[in-house]
C-alpha cells in the first residue's frame, strides 16, 4: 500500500487497553474481563499530540492471559455446520484479493471438511484490528505478518514456533526461511522475497520530453534534477516524483544505508542525528525544487489506497516501493511500468546498498487451537506449486526456489519484470539490515510526523531531526 509503517508507543497503547478492561496494574494472566471496544489515547511526543496511523502490539503478559476469555479462545469455530473454520487474515489490494481466494478455494476441494474464513483488509487499518483481536482473545488462525513487527508479535507469545511442526522448509532458500526467525526460531514463513525499487511510468516521461535515467548510474543528485525537469514540462498537478520524505521507507533506509547507517542495531537506532539530517534536506530540496508536491498533497497521498494514489493516475512519474507491489500499479496503468534501482551516492549500482526482504509472511497464532490445520495450510500456501501457479509473484518471488523455477515459464508479463528485477540485483545487494526490534514499527511513525512538521515549515531542520530521534528513543526503551 502507498501509507508506510508506522505505529505508536506500546506502553502507552496498553494503558489505554488496561484502562478500557478495567485492569489494575499487577493483573495476573489468568484473570478474565469483559471485552470492550477501545479508544486508544494518541501519546504526546516532542511535537506536539500525535494521532496515531496504526496502533502497536497490544499483548503485555498481564493482556495475553485474556486470548482464554476471547470469542477465539479455543482456535477456530464450527459455525459451518458440517467442518471447521479456520480464520485467514491479510492485507493487500484486489490483485491480492482476488488470487488468496482463488488459492483458498482450491484448497478448500481439497480438504471439503474445512472452511476458511477471509477477512482481507488495506494496510492502513490491518495492525489496529489484529492489536484489538489480540488483546481481546479473538487472533485469526493464519495471519500475514510483516517484518516491523515480526520481533513485537513473538516476544509476546502470539505466534507459533513453526519448527518442528508440519511446515516443510526443504525447499526454502536458506536466506529467506532465516528472515523469518527471531533468535533462531522460526515464527513466521516468508511469503515472498522483494526489494526496494522507483517504479517509474513512461507516459509521464513521454509527456514532459525527459528521457527514462540509466539507473545503475544515477545519483541523488540526478533524481532531483530529472524530477524537477518533468515537473516543469507537464500540467500544473503533474510531478516528478512523490515526496519521498513523507513515503519513508524503503527509501529512507536505502538512503541512510548508503551512509553507512542502519534504520537499527539492535535494540537502539543505527544511525546518527548528522545522517538523518542529509535525509531531511534531500525531502526538502525536493520540495524547493517542485520535483514532488508540495506538503498537503504530499500528506494526504501516503494515505491513499494503491489504485488511487498520484502515480496510478498517471501524476507522478516515479514512486518508491517494494517490488511485489509493481503487480498491481501495472495492472492499473496497462502493464507499461517500469522498474529502476534507487540512486546511490556515488553513481555506482553496487553502493545502493538494496538487499532482499521478505515482502511478508504468513504466521500461526499461538493460541490457536486448529494449530494442525493452519501450519498445513501454510505450508500448501508456500510450497505447493498449485498454490504457486496462483498466488504468483504478487505477494513477492516465491521463496520455494522449487515452485519459483515451476512457475517461472507462466507469468505474466508484470511478474515476469519483478523476477527479472530481482535477478538483477543479485550482484548488487548490500548485507539484509538488522530486523525490527520490539516497539520499532513506532519510529516510522516518528520519522513522518518531524518530516511534516519541517515540510509545513514549522520547526527547523535540525528540530525535527532532534524531535524524531528522541521520539524513536523513547518507543524503542
């Protein structure tokens, strides 16, 4: 989706949670209180009062004792009549949509004493509900589940360890079966292996007179000028490139990584207030330069879904994203997208510093109790290549290197350009950065909240690298 990650202070959302239970501090585990619904508190940070984009995790030891009072408490139902339920929770777009319920349906002939719940949502609203079915007992049986928030979810006991169980991981790319462990133990299998990328639209280049950039070339530098360019040759409306500021990642990290920083290092920020002050004046040199639009469509963009963001419209000729979403912005723009690397500092494709990740995963909860019945569909979902011929590479490259080389000779053309992208890189990437720490997924959120603050001009620079540091601090002690 075009919003990224973001989320708020985890302390501060369990207090809210305690407070609508009517939970005293010290409230033991085994203790049970009637589920409401909860109006999380927006916490103030250095900035003023936030309003939070996606509320964190919501399951501290003294709330998970409260998934045996929940409406999920024994794992699935058996509202069917004739089988049992087992609750399929993702986000995604009508693309998505639409191949998981093909997948799902096939499986389903398969295994006809089963019925599989679907509760597809847009990322903007996922972590908030999935906070709220966990604190309330009610977790879906299979979950997506993303890498901001891989650690917070496993401290907390709310997703199954997958070794040992039925999930068959001979067939992984060692590199992408580790991307779902923390600390050695496997609690999530990748669904797909994507990377950072500018996806570019031609009509938009066309239009202004611009040539497409060498993108094993380009600099930063360059992207400012070549955006500035197009936004000066096009309609009124028409831009260069999105504010990527106000996108964040993935290219926020790309670009402290070519500085030799790191969004974390462990449990701390990996990068210095002088790092991410190059960031902050590479967003406002985009702004002065009118390669982007200016803050208030900016801000108002990152929340809008992928088929009516500027770049699916046809207004903005460059926009950074994760490969797998290539899929759905070329199906919206008639398969003519095309995928460049994101600049490097020095002009060289080997210093971008890209690196795989795992676009997502698929997760079981802990609790449930069809833990049988999830991990085998998980593992159909993963290493079936009749999964594989339906889901194919719009969640990302499958990290089955048996059902990628099956599928390989039946994309289509869209899939066909993320696997060629993929395999382009390969010689390129950087080492994979460090995973997100517990209470990391709210320093996205802070990062964007300085950025608007010094876009809308109303504190400096520095101010806003000051107040977004000690923000982030704060979530990750």
């Amino acid at each position: 989706m075009v919003a990224s990650d973001r989320a708020v202070p985890l302390l501060a959302v369990v207090r809210g949670v305690a407070q609508q239970l009517d939970l005293a501090p010290g409230v033991g585990a085994g203790t049970c209180s009637k589920e409401n619904t909860m109006s999380v508190p927006a916490p103030v940070g250095p900035l003023g009062p936030r309003i939070p984009r996606r509320a964190a995790l919501l399951t501290p030891p003294a709330l998970l004792g409260l998934a045996a009072c929940g409406p999920n408490a024994s794992g699935g139902s058996d509202d069917s009549g004739d089988g049992t339920t087992l609750r399929f929770y993702w986000w995604g777009n009508t693309t998505r949509d639409a191949q998981t319920n093909e997948a799902a349906d096939l499986y389903l002939e398969e295994h006809p004493e089963l019925t599989i719940s679907r509760e597809p949502t847009d990322w903007g609203g996922y972590w908030d509900k999935l906070a709220t079915q966990v604190a309330g007992g009610d977790t879906p049986d299979v979950m997506q589940m993303d890498e901001g928030y891989l650690a917070e979810y496993s401290s907390r006991g709310v997703l199954l360890d997958m070794g040992g169980t039925a999930f068959d991981p001979a067939q992984f790319d060692p590199s992408a079966l580790d991307a779902g462990k923390v600390e050695g133990t496997l609690y999530a299998v990748n669904a797909g292996v994507n990377a950072p990328v500018l996806l570019a639209n031609p009509a938009v280049f066309e239009e202004a007179g611009v040539e497409m950039p060498d993108d094993t070339t380009w600099t930063w530098d360059d992207l400012v000028e070549i955006a500035a360019r197009i936004t000066e040759s096009t309609p009124e409306g028409t831009y260069g490139v999105q504010q990527l500021g106000i996108q964040g990642d993935p290219n926020q990290s790309v670009f402290l990584r070519q500085l030799g920083g790191e969004k974390f290092d462990g449990s701390s920020l990996g990068f210095t207030a002088e790092q991410l002050t190059q960031w902050f004046d590479l967003a406002v040199r985009l702004q002065e330069a009118g390669a982007c639009p200016g803050a208030d469509a900016a801000v108002e963009e990152s929340g809008q879904t992928v088929d009516q963001s500027m770049f699916a419209v046809g207004t903005v000729a460059l926009q950074s994203q994760w490969s797998n979403q290539l899929v759905s912005f070329d199906n919206l723009l008639d398969g003519t997208v095309r995928m460049l690397r994101l600049p490097s500092m020095t002009g060289s494709a080997a210093d971008a510093k890209l690196w795989y990740k795992a676009s997502m995963y698929f997760a079981v909860a802990a609790d449930s109790a069809l833990q049988e019945e999830a991990v085998e569909f998980v593992d159909w979902l993963t290493n079936s290549l009749d999964a594989g011929r339906i889901l194919l590479a719009e969640r990302g490259v499958p990290a089955n290197l048996e059902v990628r080389e099956a599928i390989a000779g039946e994309l289509g053309e869209s899939d066909l350009k993320v696997f060629d992208y993929i395999d382009a890189i390969a010689e390129e990437l950087g080492d994979p950065p460090p995973i997100t720490p517990p209470g990391g997924g709210a320093v996205g959120d802070a990062m964007q909240r300085a950025m608007e603050e010094v876009l809308f001009g109303r504190v400096s620079v520095a101010d806003g690298v000051a107040a977004a540091i000690a923000e982030s601090e704060s979530a990750l002690s």
